[in-house]
C-alpha cells in the first residue's frame, strides 16, 4: 500500500496544503455566508477582503454555526486577519472540540499545536491526538494532515502504510489531495494492487 510514495515525490507540500484549501471549497455547507467566507479566504487576494470574512464568520457564528464559530477562533489565534486573540480563540476551539464535538475544532488545535504557533515550540503528542480525534469524527482535512505526517513528518516514527490508509480514507470523503494522490498512485500502480474493475 505505499502507493502515494509517486505523489509525496512528484508534488511539492504546498501543492498538498493548497489542494487541502481546496478541499474547503468542495463541502458542502447549510450556509451561504460561511460557504462565502471559505471561498473568499483560500482566493490570492483574500487580504483584501479580510474584514468580510471575519465578519461573515462572526454572523454564522452569532447564528448558531460551530463549524464558523471554530473557523473564527481559529483566525483569530492565527492572526492572520489581523485581529488577535490567542486566549478567547483556544477556549473557543476547546470547548468546541471537547463540550461539542466539532471535528474540525480539533483538527484547528492540531494544526496549531504542530506548527507551534501557541507557544513557539511544537507539542507533536497532543496535535496527534487531537487530529487523530478530528480524524475519527469524519474530518477530511485531518485525515489528509494525517497521512503526510506519516509520510514525512521527522516529529513522527513514518508509517507509509498508515500514511496511506489515512490518504484513502480522505479521499473516500471527498478530500481534493487525498482523491489526487490515491489516483496518481493507482493510475502508476505504484504500491498497489492493480484495480481489476
């Protein structure tokens, strides 16, 4: 099964971290605003409208969205969009994460803890599980987050085999790179059984 072995070598991580952008555009939501939100965030000039899609989230939120309530507090312990708030955006996503199950909560806090942005050292123990927990609760970005952990990560003892069952996972759930790599690696048959369908 280590059939994305082609992919992780052929396609650079930011083509990966792009097509899990991309991956956000492709669910489907209830809400117009917050599908709005999403879609103005992953474009190139999204600095520009960086106050329309906080405002758009902060609406959903208010409305009763936890999935842009937990993008919100996300951004807003990033920073990227220029409002800061480290402590109120991590109580938020935890008690989203853990009160509410909210998949991509944990996936948030995961992604955090393995970049190190919450105390500028990376906690790889506690964003594993909190992936892994987004994982189990259906999130499709962290199974893809997941996956490239395993294959390349030097935080994590690689598991290639793991990595891709991960990959397949996500791509079974619509993930835009899970769904590239799983093909690449079946179209080259690299690492796979051949598809007698």
């Amino acid at each position: 099964m280590l059939g994305v072995a082609i992919a992780w070598d052929i396609l650079p991580i930011k083509i990966f971290n792009g097509l899990m952008a991309e991956n956000y555009k492709n669910e489907l939501h209830v809400s117009q605003k917050y599908d709005e939100a999403k879609i103005l965030s992953q474009r190139v000039g999204w600095f520009v409208e960086r106050e329309r899609i906080l405002d758009l989230l902060e609406q959903e939120a208010i409305d009763g969205n936890l999935e842009a309530k937990a993008t919100l507090s996300y951004y807003l312990v990033d920073g990227r969009y220029g409002r800061y708030d480290v402590d109120g955006g991590m109580k938020a996503l935890y008690s989203l994460a853990t009160r509410h199950d909210v998949p991509v909560a944990d996936f948030y806090i995961g992604t955090l803890l393995a970049e190190g942005k919450l105390n500028s050292s990376k906690n790889i123990r506690l964003a594993m599980y909190h992936l892994k927990r987004a994982a189990s609760n259906g999130d499709a970005n962290a199974l893809g987050a997941l996956s490239l952990t395993y294959w390349k990560d030097t935080d994590v003892e690689i598991d290639k085999e793991l990595a891709f069952e991960y990959l397949f996972k996500a791509a079974k759930k619509g993930h835009s790179a899970g769904k590239l790599f799983v093909g690449l690696a079946y179209m080259r048959r690299s690492g796979v059984e051949k598809n007698e369908i």
